[in-house]
C-alpha cells in the first residue's frame, strides 16, 4: 500500500497543482475586463464536453483492453513482440475516422438543434474535431502509462501542462498578440494533440516502446476475451460519458442565450472539480493494483484499496466542498468576476454533493472494471443514462433552467453508484464504510456551520482568509484527532521529516 499512498499523494499533489492554474484560467476568463464573453468561455466549456464525447465513441474500450489485459502481455512477452499498445492505438484511430464521417453526416443536425440558441457552436463545429482526436490519442497513451506506473508525469501532462497551454493563450489575448478569439478558439482546438504528442515522445525514449503488427500469442489466447471485454466496457464507458456531458450541450442546445447559460454551469463544475482532484491519483495509482490483485486473487489487497480510496475521498471531498460553499459569494465580488457568475452558486452546490457522493464510494468503478464481472459495466452504465438523460431535459426545459441539470445528476449518480455498492457487496462481500465514514460526514457539517455562524460578518480578503484558515484547522484537526484515515499520520509524520520537524527517516 505504500507505493499506492505514495503514487497517490504526488499524483494528487499534480492534480492540484493542475487545479490551481485551471482555477487561475477560469479567473481569466470570467473576470470583469477579460475580454472574453460568458459565451466565450461556454464555448471553450463545450469544446471539452464534446471532445469527451468523440473520444467516448472512438476509443472503442481499448482503455479498458489496456488495463485489464495489461499484465498477461508484460508477463509473457519481451517488449518488442508486446503488440498491446499497437492494437489499442490503431482500433482507436479507426474509431476517430468514423466518428469524423458521422460528425459530417449530422452537420445539419447540429445547425438545426444549436443555430438558434449558440450560433457560435456551429461557426466552429470542425474545429473540435482535432481537440477531440488529440484527446483520443492521449487517453490511450496514457493509459498504458498508468500501468507501466508513470501516473505521475501522465497526470502532469494532463491536469498542469494542458492548463498550462490555454493560460499562455488567455495571456497572449489579453497582451495583444492573439487579436480575435477567432484565432484563440483555433490554436486551442489543437493543445491535446500537443500534449498526446509529447507523451508519445516520452513513452519511446523512457519505456522504449515499439509497435508491431504481428499478432502475439497472448493475443491469440484471449481473443475471444478481448473482444467480450471491449465491447461491454466501451457499451457501459459510452453510456457513462453520455451521461457526464449531457448537460452543458443540453444546457447550449434548449435554453435561450446558451453557450453564456453553458458557461456559467462551466464555472460551477470547475469548482466542484476541486472537490474531485484528489480521484485521478487515487484511481491512476490503484489500477494496476488492483488489475494484479483480481490476477492473484488476493482480495484483502482489493479490501484495503477500496476502504483506502473510500475514506480518503470523502475526507478531501467534504473539506474542499465545505471551504468552497463557505466563500462562494464574497468570492465573486472580492475577485470582480462578471455579476453573472453569482448564478454558478446553486449549481456548485447540487453538483458538489454529487461529487461527495461519488469520491465517498471510492473505487468502485475500478473495482468492477477489472474484475472478472467487468460486463456489470455495462448495465449500470444503462441505468445511469436512462436516468440522466430524460431527467436533464425535464428539470432543464420545463422547472429549474441551468440549475435542472445539477439537481438531475445529483438524483441518477447517487443511485448509480448505490447500485454498484450492492453489486460489490453482494457479489464479493466488499464495502468500504465504517464508522469512520459517518464521523468523517459529522465532523465537516459541524466545522462548516461553526466558521459560517462565527464569521459571518467578515468579508473581502480578510473574510476569505479567515474563514478558510480556521474551517481548514478545525477539519485537519478533528481529522487526526478522531484518526478517520490510516494514512493521515504515515503522510504528516513523512511531512514533518522531510521538513526536519521529527527525526526519522521519510
């Protein structure tokens, strides 16, 4: 578990790290004087969603290929004859190709949904199709990063030198150089090809990668295998992603003045991604464990993670939601965001809790994956989107306008992931809450309405500090004291070597 604590805390510190300068963005954006419009940045918002889509329907479940199949080819092949890589990456550019002639074939269709309310979605229409083969590509390098343990510069690429791209363009706009966004909307549209680029670099000079188009034996022995696998995964993979981007191209499709309704639901989802940073560590540093734990059978190694992951989350969860709700509307008029952006309130809210709900039952989405029971995938996956999409459309367009779709996700992933709790407690006897959990829960509610109540009358910068310092000793306090994480006091005490505080060796 050490080396899976140790992945995770860097890899989350490199989540974070990410989140800081995607926050620092997502400042840029909607400050007063920006010279980008709410609609702007909805666009932006909705290039992302759709990329995730095209990359939903290309990868054709060679992520899932990659992780579950991974260490029968690392076991039984020398690197040059290891043709893992090759077919994921070939299988998931035919997919593109046919994504792009669909995408042609539908062009009328998204003029007619999007040209009323967001005529800027169709003005760029083609020009997600490169963001969204650039995400494709590097989704599956990175995967095969994440089981050859790399999940580190994997993370970084991702979450900080992704972000990092789109502030040098914010930057150049406002310095001049980039004239219109015309031209920004354009360059952007190309920074994940940039990145899947340089990971593919990194990939032949450190692993020494090599494609073959020989067929291996291994993948002669669990063809059949294979084949079952992708297909269910990429059914329940699919279903999930159309689940988690309906609603900002709901949002940009059926409500007036959409793309700037989109963007201020962006806001509030990137907050709530703080909520969630934290996750893609845990999850990148546990697959392999746990794709090795269900090859050998060991299931109190499968235990530990899913308790690990489980508490871990919701401690990080709980807090970050609790910090953000405390500061969300001095936060607004401290930092001169557009007035507009008040309206991100409710939504962070209703998309916060989901956030909770899903980090709190850790990781269970892995668990299931590389399992022997992987097609259960799939059939959640089914429920997800028979909940999510008429609900998002209903609470959208006819009751509660762009906060509907953070109300309808709160409502179908809660009962999705309490689907899979059953699942994996009836099938495998796991489970990952203790007392601890519902101690984990008291102790934020009590911590958050002691700083809300005491600091009430402080705003501006002072009020902000305030707050968030002593909600921030009050939670880390109670957290030790009440022990709510094993790993908590391993990681302080580690800290507190590296900083010469406590003798010992870290």
């Amino acid at each position: 578990m050490s080396q899976i604590r140790r992945q995770s805390i860097i890899s989350s510190l490199v989540v974070y790290l990410g989140f800081a300068i995607g926050f620092l963005n997502t400042y840029l954006f909607t400050r007063e004087g920006s010279g980008f419009t709410k609609a702007e940045y909805g666009l932006v918002s909705i290039f992302i969603a759709i990329a995730i889509l095209m990359y939903s329907f290309a990868n054709l479940g060679m992520s899932a290929y990659i992780y579950k199949f991974y260490h029968y080819y690392h076991d039984h092949l020398p690197r040059k004859k290891n043709d893992l890589l090759t077919w994921a990456l070939l299988f998931s550019l035919l997919g593109f190709i046919l994504v792009t002639l669909s995408g042609l074939f539908f062009k009328d269709l998204v003029i007619r949904k999007y040209g009323e309310n967001s005529p800027d979605l169709v003005k760029y229409y083609f020009w997600i199709f490169p963001f969204g083969l650039g995400l494709t590509l590097f989704s599956v390098f990175e995967a095969y990063g994440w089981q050859e343990k790399r999940s580190v510069f994997t993370n970084f690429l991702r979450e900080v030198q992704f972000r990092l791209f789109t502030t040098l363009l914010i930057v150049l706009t406002m310095m001049g150089v980039i004239t219109r966004f015309d031209l920004f909307i354009k360059i952007y549209s190309f920074t994940y090809l940039a990145i899947a680029i340089i990971l593919l670099i990194y990939l032949l000079i450190n692993l020494k990668i090599s494609f073959t188009f020989s067929v291996s034996k291994v993948t002669r022995r669990f063809f059949n295998k294979i084949v079952t696998l992708v297909a269910f995964v990429y059914g329940g993979n699919l279903v999930y992603a159309i689940s988690a981007v309906f609603d900002s191209i709901l949002i940009a499709a059926v409500l007036p003045n959409g793309l700037a309704l989109a963007g201020v639901y962006t806001l509030a989802q990137n907050l709530a991604s703080l909520i969630q940073a934290p996750q893609r560590g845990i999850i990148s540093s546990s697959l392999s464990s746990l794709s090795k734990a269900w090859k050998d059978k060991d299931m109190k190694k499968i235990d530990r993670i899913y308790h690990s992951s489980s508490i871990n989350q919701l401690i990080f969860s709980i807090g970050m939601f609790s910090l953000i709700w405390l500061n969300f509307t001095d936060a607004v008029f401290t930092f001169h965001l557009q007035s507009g952006y008040l309206d991100a309130k409710w939504i962070f809210f209703f998309i916060g809790l989901m956030r909770i709900v899903d980090m709190g039952t850790g990781v269970n989405t892995q668990i299931i994956g590389t399992s022997t029971l992987w097609r259960f995938d799939f059939i959640t996956g089914i429920i997800l989107l028979a909940l999510t999409l008429p609900m998002n459309y209903i609470l959208t367009k006819y009751y509660f306008g762009v906060v509907g779709p953070a109300i309808s996700n709160l409502i179908s992933f809660s009962i999705y992931n309490a689907i899979r709790y059953w699942f994996l407690i009836s099938k495998f006897k796991l489970q990952p809450f203790t007392i601890k959990t519902a101690l984990t829960i008291m102790l934020g509610i009590v911590c958050f309405f002691a700083c809300y109540f005491l600091f009430q009358e402080f705003h501006g910068f002072a009020g902000l500090f305030i707050k968030s310092i002593a909600f921030i000793i009050l939670y880390g306090a109670g957290t030790i004291m009440l022990k709510l994480s094993p790993d908590t006091l391993p990681v302080l005490n580690s800290l507190l070597m590296r900083l010469g505080i406590k003798k010992g060796n870290p």
